[in-house]
C-alpha cells in the first residue's frame, strides 16, 4: 500500500536548521489504570522497535496503575511482556503534561522543584491503551479538547464499542446477528442475586461471563452449571460492576480487520485469521493469548468458503461503520455450525503486537506491521480536528 509524505500540521519543535521540514513528532502512550495494563506496555514495547525513525519522531509516554502521566526511556525491552515478567509503568518518573489549549501543541516535563521544560510539540498521540480509562472515549475526549490529532476512533465509538451491552444494542441497531446475552446491573445484583441468576439460566449452558468494559479476556469465565454462576458473576464483578453473560455459540472463531478508507473511500478489510484453541483451555483466555502461545493456532489466512469471506468481510466493515469507527478495528466473529456469521465484538484498540491477529491479518493482506503504523498515523494526520 502506498502512502503519502506525511504533513505536519502542528507548529514545528525549532530543533531543525530553518527551511529543514520537521518529521512528526508521535507521542506513544501506554499502560493505563486498567486491568490490561500490562497488554498495553507489550504492545509500546513492539511499536517502539517497529515504528520508521527516519519518517518520526517518538516520545514515549507511560501512565502508571495510579493515572500519573510520566516521561519513559525509549526502550522497549523493559516493556515487553513474557512468562515471568509484567512489565508495568513506574510512576516515579518525570511527570509529562499534555497541551490543554487548541493554540498549544507542546509537552511538558515536571520535575520535582523546577519550573515545567518544555520537551517539543506533538503532531499525534498513537494511543496503545487497552480497556477502561484508555480505550473507552475517557482519553479520546481530553485530546478532542485540545484539538490533538490522534489514532483510532472518537469518543463515541470507543465509549459503545468498549461497553459490550451497548455494542450489541448498536450492532444489532444496523441489522448485524448478535448472540443471545443478558446483562447483570451492579443495581439488579445488589437488589436480588436470584433474579438476576434466574434470567441468565433462561440462556442455554454453558455461558460466558465477562465484565461488561474489559478486554484481553481479563475476568471472564466460561460457566457451565448454575451453582458456579454466582462465583464467576462476582469474579467480572471485581473488573466492572456491570457484567454480561453471553450464550455460547458452537463455531468457529473468525476475525477480520479493518482499516479507515483514504479520502472518504469505504473502510478496507483483510484477509480472515481464525483462532484455534488446541489444548489446556477452556476457551481464549488471558494465558492462551499472552504467555502461553504453544496452546493457541492462529490461522491466516482462514480456511472457509468464499461466500463466508465475503460475508464476514462485509458484517465487519458494516460494523465498522455502524459504531462510527475511525483509523481502525478487529472485528471478531462466529462462523457458527449452521453457516452463519454472527458478530462476537468490536474492538477499537486492538492487540497490536506483531503477534495479534490484527497485524498478523494486515500482514496476510499484503501490509506489514511497520507499514500498518505508518498507515494508522498517516490517517491520524490527516484527520478533522475541532467540531467531529
């Protein structure tokens, strides 16, 4: 895919000889007050060793578990996930604060005792955060006022699509399949435990239980008998008071991505990827995703008709643009034993190590992982600021 030369749009740093055009400068942030903390330091870990030096300037950005924003090494050795080591952002650093007007575009540092140094102006954030207080719209609308040109969807679509209750309510709004659900108020478990139990036994065992606003399957159990219900309510619980147990679908998991079209062209999809769980879980889990490899096959391109490619291709891009996405998103689905594609979930920030099956999809469709930076930011640079 080719691309264009990227145009900075902000004021330029004043580091360069006069005339010499400015590379932009791309603020990568990531950890975060949410449970996929450490998800997000692995995937700044695998950007910061892939993104092109030559085309961009890279400041890294860490918020630790307790919401501090700090200045972080560019390293990303330290930030890589593996069994044995969670990497996680230490808040003792320098503090980093971001512009908050629409006339500034520069990051401070704070020091304890002196006044804020002005570290450079920023062009784009690239946001790698997974999950609540990231993912969720919460950091999206403080860039939206200050006109900070960013990766990825706006505050709407990332609320709804991060909130699997209202995803459904969206998606299933645009005509796109859903599975049967039932969601459990922190207000209705409070009020009557029983009541909320007796509605989600009306949904066939097994069923998933998960929180309502979390990822990376932090959280989520797989309940096949109602006396281990209310334990696995509880466990999503300690994530999000709001929970949604879903029916099981029997199927195949497939997933595709998508990319924003350039110049108001539609959005593009990838090539299928399929995840098969071959052995010591019950389903997807955190383990099986992150530390544990040898238990998962991740196949891509997917082994399925034409007509349930193009099918899927055409429920996620629909999906797509029903939430109101932008820059990207993986859209997960069933293909399910009958022959019908059921949408399982949006996902606006997705895994993105070259190992996810986001870039691993792009990288079937003929985009690899650098170049699927390059793009993101690219349609980041050139997107509305102001009024969306």
């Amino acid at each position: 895919m080719s691309t264009t030369e990227p145009v900075s749009p902000a004021a330029s740093s004043g580091e360069s000889a006069p005339g010499e055009r400015q590379r932009p400068r791309v603020a990568l942030v990531f950890g975060g007050r949410s449970s996929e903390h450490v998800v997000s330091c692995s995937t700044a870990a695998s950007v910061l060793r892939a993104i092109d030096r030559d085309k961009y300037d890279v400041v890294p950005v860490g918020i630790a578990r307790d919401g501090r924003w700090v200045l972080v090494a560019d390293d990303p050795a330290p930030l890589q996930l593996a069994p044995g080591h969670l990497p996680e952002v230490d808040g003792t650093g320098k503090g980093v604060l971001l512009p908050l007007s629409t006339t500034d575009r520069a990051l401070s540092v704070l020091e304890p005792g002196q006044a804020p140094r002005v570290l450079g102006d920023v062009d784009v954030v690239f946001p790698l955060l997974h999950g609540p207080f990231g993912e969720d719209g919460t950091l999206q609308g403080m860039l939206d006022l200050a006109d900070i040109r960013y990766v990825g969807s706006g505050v709407l679509a990332s609320a709804v699509m991060m909130d699997k209750h209202h995803m459904k309510v969206v998606l299933a709004g645009a005509g796109l399949p859903v599975s049967p659900y039932v969601v459990v108020t922190d207000r209705e478990w409070q009020r009557d435990k029983a009541a909320a139990m007796d509605a989600v036994a009306a949904l066939s065992w097994p069923v998933f239980v998960k929180p309502a606003r979390a990822g990376s399957s932090v959280g989520i159990s797989k309940v096949s008998r109602p006396d281990a219900l209310e334990a696995a309510i509880e466990l999503a619980r300690q994530h999000d008071p709001k929970v949604i147990v879903e029916a099981a679908v029997f199927g195949r998991e497939i997933e595709c991505g998508v990319l924003e079209g350039r110049d108001g062209a539609p959005p593009r999809t990838s090539e299928l990827g399929e995840i098969t769980v071959v052995r010591g879980h019950d389903f997807y889990d955190f383990e099986a995703k992150y530390l544990a490899e040898a238990d998962v096959e991740l196949t891509c391109p997917a082994k399925v008709p034409d007509s349930v490619r193009e099918e899927t291709r055409r429920v996620a891009a629909t999906a797509f643009d029903a939430a109101g996405c932008e820059g990207l998103a993986r859209v997960d689905c069933f293909y399910t034993e009958n022959g019908e594609v059921l949408v399982n979930e949006v996902n606006t920030m997705p895994g993105f190590t070259p190992y996810s099956m986001y870039p691993k999809v792009w990288e079937a469709s003929g985009i690899g992982y650098s170049e699927l930076i390059d793009e993101l930011l690219q349609l980041a640079l050139t997107r509305r600021t102001g009024l969306r």
